[in-house]
C-alpha cells in the first residue's frame, strides 16, 4: 500500500507541476481509492494521505476511477498528447507500448 500511495502522490505532484487543471487518476487498488476517500480509517499511512489530499486541492476537478489492471496502462492527454520525458521518444520499450495502445484506440 505504501508504494501505491508513493506513486500516488508523484503522479498528483507531477500533473500538479505541469499545471493540469482536471484530472481523472485510473487505479486498479479499491484499498487506494479507499484510503483516499477516507484518510481516517488508514491511519498508519495518515502523513503521506495528507500529503495526496493538499496535492488534490490544487485541481479544479478530479476524480478516482477504478480500471481493471490490464486496462491501466500508460497515460495520455485527451487530445493523445503523452507528457514529459515520453514525449521526446521515452525508452524504447515505452514506445512499443504507447504504439500498440495508439493503433487500439483509433
């Protein structure tokens, strides 16, 4: 879980550095949603749950949602623009994956 929540907030910390406004974060763990939604019955992890929720008001709008694991892939504006480094190619394995997942959703 602590490793879930990590990443977490570096996904929120990040679209938060590059000024996104509304966001939807796809996750396949119900006890992440669960211990976004209530930080009160998680309370080992209440620090880095505090930390998500300061990040979280940054945005005008977000959501979580839960997606199958096989689902959750890599991430992409609406207008399939990839950010950071992997729009400037990414490892090579990356692109691999970003390719097939273009070819599947047009």
């Amino acid at each position: 879980m602590e490793v879930s929540l990590l990443s977490t907030l570096w996904a929120i910390e990040g679209l938060g550095d590059l000024k996104q406004s509304n966001v939807i974060f796809e996750i396949s763990s119900v006890d992440l949603r669960d211990a976004i939604r209530r930080p009160m019955d998680w309370p080992i992890f209440r620090n880095m749950l505090m930390e998500i929720h300061k990040g979280l008001i940054r945005f005008v709008k977000w959501q979580i949602e839960i997606v199958p694991e096989e689902s959750n892939q890599c991430a992409m504006t609406e207008e399939h623009h990839y950010q950071s480094y992997v729009a400037q190619r990414g490892p090579q394995w990356l692109q691999a994956t970003l390719e097939a997942e273009a070819v599947q959703t047009t």
